[in-house]
C-alpha cells in the first residue's frame, strides 16, 4: 500500500474533489442544495460541503424526520462512494486504503443514527450506502459527478449555481 506522500498530489487533490462531488450529487438528487463546496487550501486535499440549512430541526417520533435522518446519512455516505468512483477509474494504481476521508461522515452521522436506533446499524449504513451508490451510477448523474468533481479539482470552490447548471446539462 503507498503512503501518502507517494501518491501525486493532483491525484489526491482529484479524489478529494470526487468525494465532495458524491456528496453535491445526492444532495442534490434528495433536494438538499449546497451554498458551497471547497477543497481546504493549500493542496486540496480536505474539502467540505455546504448544505442549506434545515428550516426546522429533526423530531425522533416523526416518521418524516425519520426519512429525512436516513437521506442525511446517505448524502454522507456519498463522499466514499464517490471517491471510490474515482479510484476505481481508468485503472488508477493507488489505492486509498492509507486515506482516512470518510472518518469526518461518519462522525456526522452519529446524530442520525442516534434518532434512528437502527436494530442493525451495519445494515442502515450499509442500506443507505448502496442508496448513494445507485444515484451516483445513473449514466446522467456519472457525468455531472465528473464535471463536478473536474470544476471542483481545477478552482478549488464550487457554488450551487454552478452544481444546478453542471447538473442541468447533464440529466437535460
């Protein structure tokens, strides 16, 4: 396995963009637009996504509450998928087992869990996992995953106007 000073920094710096853009692409399949997103200076190699804020907070007995907890741990489960979009691609020899980009999501989803209670939180993940997965795979949504994650790469920021005419073009 490399370390992570051997693998390219355009490489990282690409994989870093294909996880926010996992997370940009099924927001915004689920209707949770972002303000912004960016690769953290100075290489790019740590990002964050914006989402608009809730206008109203999650209650545990609500059974729509309860959809809207499980989209959020999909939504943050789409970073890793996304990234591994990426890694996957075009034969890429590095493998990312050495980068921890997914601890961050999953410190994020522990309030969605604690609403949920899953019997089997393995399952739930893995449920919602595979939810991101599907989106992210649609041919239409493969190419504004791309074209996010390249605009991403090469400007470092990407605001919403943006994701909504990237991913117009491509699902138009």
């Amino acid at each position: 396995m490399p370390f992570l000073d051997d693998i390219p920094p355009d490489i990282r710096r690409a994989a870093c963009a294909f996880h926010e853009a996992g997370h940009i692409v099924v927001g915004w399949e689920h209707r949770r637009y972002i303000t912004h997103a960016w690769l953290r200076p100075p290489y790019g190699f740590s990002g964050e996504t914006c989402f608009e804020p809730y206008t109203r907070g999650f209650q545990p007995g609500s059974p729509v509450d309860r959809q809207r907890a499980e989209v959020e741990i999909a939504i943050l489960s789409a970073g890793y998928c996304g990234e591994m979009i990426y890694w996957n691609a075009e034969g890429l020899r590095w493998y990312p087992g050495a980068i921890a980009s997914h601890e961050d999501d999953l410190r994020q989803m522990e309030p969605y869990l604690g609403l949920l209670r899953p019997i089997d939180e393995a399952a739930l993940r893995a449920r919602c996992a595979t939810a991101a997965t599907a989106i992210l795979y649609r041919p239409s949504m493969l190419a504004a995953h791309a074209a996010i994650a390249r605009r991403l790469s090469d400007r470092r920021r990407i605001d919403r106007d943006e994701v909504d005419e990237i991913i117009g073009r491509a699902t138009g």
